[in-house]
C-alpha cells in the first residue's frame, strides 16, 4: 500500500489504469489524453478510452474502408469518415456485442455520452488542424428524456436510519455481521444524508479531516479542490459514537489514518457502500433503486426545500455550474414559482 493520500492513490492507478488501456488504441491517440490532461480527471479519460476503443472496433468491424490492426490506425484516417459513417455508428452502438459476445445496449443517454467523447476527440485534433474535417460537429444526438429524479422522502429517510440502527429485517446471517458493523454503518449513511458528499469523498475521509470545534470535515472534490463541509448535530453524534469505537481498531498497514474501516481493518471501497446502501435501502423501500448518489439527491432536495436557495445548494454539492443543480431539482423551483402566485396582493380585500 502506497503513503500517498487516499485522492492521490486512486488518481495515481487511474492514470497506470490508462496506460494500459492506451496499449489498444491508435498511437496519436496519446497526445489527445495528454493535451485535454491539465482539465479533465483521471476518470474522465479512462472513460474517454473506453469510449474510444469502442469506435475504433466500430471501424474494423462495420467500416468497408477500414481493417487491421487499430494501433496502426494514421490520424489522417480520421478524415475519411463523414457524418453518415457516424450516424451508422451510433445505430451500432444500441445494440451490439463485446469481444466476450456479451450484449451490449445502449440507451440515449449512453449514446451520447460516447458520441461526446468523440466530439472531445475530434474538437481537440481538428482545433489544432491536424485534421480537416469535423464531421461530429454536424451530427444530431439522441433527443434525451427526463429521467425520473429518484430520491428518498423525509419518512423514508428516518425509517432507513432506524433499520440500520435496529437490523430488524436483516437475514440472521446479514444480523451477524450488523452486530459488528452497525455503529459504523449508522455514521456513514447519517454522514452521507446529512452532507450530500459524494461516495468517494466519504470514503476517501481521514481522521484528522474531521473537526468536531468547527462542525466541518475537509473533503477532496473532483478535480483535486480541497473544501470544507458542514455537518449538524445528528451527524456530529453519530460520528462520534463511531469513533469511540474506531479507537479500538487495529489499521491494516496503510490503512491506519482511514476513518471508516472493513471488517478486514482496511479503508472502505466505494463498491462496499453502495453494497451497504443497497443492503438496507431495499429492505425499506424495495420498489426505489437506492445508492450513494440517490441519497447525495435527497440531501440537496432536503436543502433546497428548508431553504430555497439554490446557489447554496449549488455550492454545497459541489456543482461548478449551477445550471447542474436546477436541472436536478427544476421540479421543486416549479412548486416555489406555483407558491409564490398569491404572494403578492395588488388590492385589499373588501369585506
């Protein structure tokens, strides 16, 4: 295990994890991740060279003109496709198979996400005219529909908690391990309903990132910002009670500044909460898909409606463009147009 901080640890295997997968892309394609490096994250270009590798199989598969190997493939090459070539591509990308012949389908919205990591492709080759030719700036996306905001309401918030306190509904096998996990389990699904931080600023926290005299805990947003969250008095003593139990553990090597630990002594994963948020989630609303993000969500609608300010929501959650956050939460700023409609009274009334 590395001394690096826990940020720079994961940003640190993400870019190793690139390496690698540049080992199955064309060879310019390393100057592209190199050139958009200073203003995107470690896990934006790995999900770039998925996306990527994913044209490129297009192209030998489907593609009459072109074959081969895809590291061989010329950046000129690039200027052979027109806008048809990629509209066929992105019929392909509905339904298609894997190198393993697994299935793959893709609705709109995973549609566009790769047709605009292509655009970042071509943009970025076609600015410094390396490329004649942008036929991604001609192509039409996928209309998207509004997706349902899914997120929990106050009553299910406090029933969530009290199941996570009590373990009732638990299997007897899954209330073996509730007794040894229930403290820890409680301060962090409190932590994450009472901050809306995101999954891996919660797993990434430290023990010297909490100060109980200011009421804020130093997290590390996307992009590497350090900032400071506030947290309540229901957080506060949940935490705590955590920790008085925290203090008897025994670190694995590399794991001792880690606040919230496995049963295995070692720094919580990402993929072991939203396990645990699923775990008690679907035991008390069994018909919602809860995890970690939902839960961020119901934080910012909470916030939102205690004080209808969206810029703080916006600042709180760490949204860099508030036009984020209102599209989140458009229906509850309708609900407070619609209040508002007799605010303001023009004539007394007459008896």
């Amino acid at each position: 295990m590395s001394n690096l901080p826990y940020h720079e640890q994961i940003d640190r295997d993400n870019i190793l994890h690139l390496r690698q997968l540049m080992q199955e892309l064309p060879l310019f394609c390393a100057q592209f991740f190199r050139g958009i490096e200073p203003r995107t994250s470690s896990r934006t270009r790995i999900a770039y060279a998925y996306d990527l590798k994913v044209f490129f199989d297009f192209l030998v598969k489907e593609h009459p003109n072109f074959s081969g190997d895809i590291r061989q493939f010329k950046l000129s090459q690039l200027d052979e496709l027109q806008v048809v070539d990629i509209e066929e591509y992105m019929e392909y990308l509905k339904y298609r198979f894997n190198d393993k012949n697994q299935e793959i389908i893709n609705k709109e919205r995973g549609i566009v996400r790769k047709i605009s990591a292509l655009k970042s492709f071509y943009n970025y080759f076609f600015r410094l005219e390396e490329i004649k030719t942008n036929p991604l700036a001609l192509v039409q996306l996928p209309k998207l529909h509004d997706k349902e905001i899914i997120r929990l309401e106050i009553d299910e918030v406090a029933r969530l908690l009290d199941e996570v306190e009590a373990g009732d509904k638990l299997t007897e096998k899954q209330k073996a391990y509730h007794a040894k996990t229930r403290v820890r389990d409680l301060a962090l699904l409190t932590l994450l309903l009472g901050t809306g931080i995101r999954v891996s600023e919660c797993v990434g926290l430290n023990l010297h990132d909490i100060d109980f005299d200011s009421g804020g805990i130093r997290i590390h947003r996307k992009g590497g910002k350090e900032v400071t969250v506030y947290f309540g008095t229901e957080v506060e003593a949940a935490l705590l009670d955590y920790l008085d139990e925290r203090e008897f553990m025994i670190p694995e090597a590399g794991h001792e500044d880690a606040l919230f630990l496995s049963l295995q002594n070692k720094r919580l994963s990402v993929r072991s909460v939203e396990n645990l948020v699923k775990k008690y989630a679907t035991l008390v609303t069994p018909l919602k898909k809860i995890t970690p993000h939902k839960l961020r969500s119901t934080y910012g609608t909470n916030l939102y409606r205690e004080t209808g300010d969206i810029y703080l929501v916006a600042d709180v959650l760490g949204h860099s463009d508030v036009n984020t956050t209102k599209k989140h939460y458009a229906a509850l700023e309708d609900q407070r147009r619609r209040s508002a409609r007799n605010a303001v009274q023009l004539r007394e009334k007459r008896n």
